[in-house]
C-alpha cells in the first residue's frame, strides 16, 4: 500500500506572512517620519530630532505609531488660542497615504 502524507505548512507560511508585514509597516512607519521630519517647525531641533517610530502589537492588530515625546509637540501640531497651528504629523502620513497603502497590499 503507498503512503501519501500531507504537511500543512500553515505555521510557516504564516510566520513568512506576519515577518513581511511588519517590514512593510516599518518602511511605511519610516515614510511618515521622514516627512513628519522635514515639516516639523524648527528653532532648536529638539522637536524634530525626537520624533521616531515604533510598532505595537493589540490582540491581533499590528499598528505603526509615529510621533514625539517632545510636551509642546501638541501646541505645534494642532496650535493654541494665541498661536496657530503649525501641523507636521498629519500632513506627513497624509502625503504618505497611497505608498501606505501599497506597502500594506504587497504580497
């Protein structure tokens, strides 16, 4: 009698999967902060030489999280009562949003 055996190779597969989409959401995570770079306000380079990126895993979401720890990085972005806003996050994953997409629709 001949023996056919199957392997699933489904593990594998998706650890190949899961490892490509954590570098494409890096490349885009880069994309944003490069961006977000040129656009920050400057006057010492302390806001813009704090924003970097990092990724977080929640259950089953990988999620790409660009910004800065810098206090007056909101007042920057999104401006105050005496002081309008001079935006660099937003509009960088805004510019970003299309190769965004494309990095995380490759297969």
């Amino acid at each position: 009698m001949t023996d056919v055996r199957m392997i699933s190779y489904k593990a594998e597969r998706l650890a190949e999967i899961n490892a490509r989409l954590k570098s494409n959401m890096t490349k885009a995570c880069l994309l944003v902060e490069r961006d977000a770079k040129i656009n920050a306000p400057v006057d010492t380079g302390r806001l813009r030489a704090s924003i970097t990126n990092r990724l977080e895993v929640e259950k089953d979401q990988l999620i790409g999280i660009v910004g800065t720890n810098v206090e007056y990085a909101p007042y920057q972005e999104f401006g105050t009562s005496k002081m309008p806003a001079h935006p660099f996050l937003y509009p960088a994953l805004e510019a970003n949003k299309s190769k965004i997409k494309g990095l995380l629709k490759e297969k």
